[in-house]
C-alpha cells in the first residue's frame, strides 16, 4: 500500500460538524475520470487492458478517505464524504457505438450509485479530402482519425472546485488528478481558504502511488500546488486500487 507523502496538512478552519467531541470535515471529492483510471493502470497494470482498470467513483471515492483519515495524525480532523463529482469524455455514436453505450450504462450505474456524473463529447479529427474538405462515408458521416481527445474536462473539474469550496456544507475539497493544468486551482483554492478559512474550503488531494513498480510502470505520486504552497495528499496503493475497480459486467 502506498504511503501519504510527509506534507504539511492545510490550516482548516472550524467548520465542520461535531461528532464524540472533534471536528469532522465533510469533503467533496472531483473526480477527473479518464486521468484516475488511465493513472491506475500505468501505476499497478501497465500495458495491460484500459477494461480491466476501469475505476468505480464511489468506491474510489470512499477508500480514499477512508485511507485518508487513517493516515491523519493526532490532533487533525477526519474528513466525512459528503459529495462526488465525476468529469469523463463521452465517445461519439457515430463513431464508437459500443463504447457510448458502455459509457452512457457505466455513467447511470455511477449515479444511481451516489455519484455526480457529468459526461462531455470527445473532440475528433477528420480526414479531409484534396480539396480541403471533410470526406464521409458510405452512410454520409464524417471519418475520424486518430484517437479522440478529452477538451474541457480539466476546466470543468477546476470550475466544480472552485464551485464545493463556497459551498456552506464542504470543508474539504479533495481533487483526484495528476492533470498539471489543474494546479493553477490548487493554488487558488489555497489561497483562498488561507484568506477566509471560515467561508472557503480547504483543499486536499489524493493520487495513486506504487514505490515498486513493474518494468514499463510508473511510480505515481500526487498533483502538488505552486511553492511555498503545501497541501495534505493521500497516496493510493494497489490494496486501494483493487478495492476502487468497477467489477460490472457492462454490455
């Protein structure tokens, strides 16, 4: 299992609710879907199936707080999961039918099951002809090429945590993404709670870590703010990563 990094926990306010007389943070976890999963298999299966990684967003969600709260030393708020937000790119009909109907079926189980879902189009590249033109097939749809691309998904998980750290029900607003765009929000969640810890949330993440990987794997580690800046992360190890995987048969 891996290990939280030594950070300095964030100064938290008094928010929060009471529970056998010490303060309990209620968190909100964003959850920027493709970077967990594609993470987790690099860190613990590397080369093997995207399938087999695919992570559940409430399980995900609760074993990292759980590990978090195991880690806390004494003295240092638990954190209670109030909330999840799930960010994830939605493949077009046309061109990947089967993987739509997966995605729009994992998505409803998702819900039912306690998360926030937002699903956003893939963007696609076309082939285009001599003329410039996009071409189309037999049936009068447009040819993609190459793999398509997540855009927008690290601006809506910024926004959502912006959005959870003025929210008068969250303390604790706990990324999950190694994106390198998203540190700008890092530091402003940062900065803010350091302005007003009682109207802002702090804010926390957690990433998944492997001390020893396999060859062709990566370490892992977490999404860190700009210096001087230091905030709680929680490092996720392959005991969180087995309990976290979604194990539905999806048609």
């Amino acid at each position: 299992m891996g290990n939280t990094e030594a950070l300095l926990p964030a100064v938290y306010g008094l928010a929060g609710i009471f529970f056998h007389g010490g303060a309990v943070l209620r968190a909100s976890v964003v959850i920027d879907y493709q970077n967990v999963h594609l993470t987790a298999r690099d860190v613990f299966d590397p080369g093997g199936p995207e399938r087999d990684s695919l992570i559940h967003p409430m399980q995900f969600a609760r074993n990292a707080i759980r590990e978090r709260n195991a880690r806390q030393r004494t003295g240092f708020p638990q954190a209670e999961l109030h909330r999840v937000t799930v960010f994830r790119g939605l493949p077009h009909v046309d061109h990947d039918w089967e993987q739509h109907r997966r995605c729009i079926d994992q998505a409803s189980q998702w819900r039912e099951d306690g998360a926030q879902v937002v699903l956003r189009d893939l963007k696609y590249a076309y082939q285009r002809g001599a003329d410039g033109r996009e071409t189309r097939d037999v049936n009068g749809k447009k040819v993609p090429i190459g793999r398509p691309r997540e855009k927008g998904i690290d601006v809506l998980c910024a926004v959502a945590c912006i959005n959870e750290s003025e929210r008068a029900d969250i303390d604790v607003v706990v990324l999950a993404s190694r994106d390198s765009d998203l540190v700008p929000v890092l530091d402003e969640l940062y900065d803010r709670h350091g302005r007003s810890s009682t109207r802002y949330a702090a804010v926390e993440t957690v990433a998944w870590l492997n001390r020893h990987p396999r060859p062709g794997g990566v370490t892992g580690g977490p999404l860190v703010p700009t210096r001087p800046r230091r905030i709680w992360n929680t490092n996720l190890g392959q005991q969180i990563y087995e309990a976290s995987i979604d194990r539905t048969a999806y048609r």
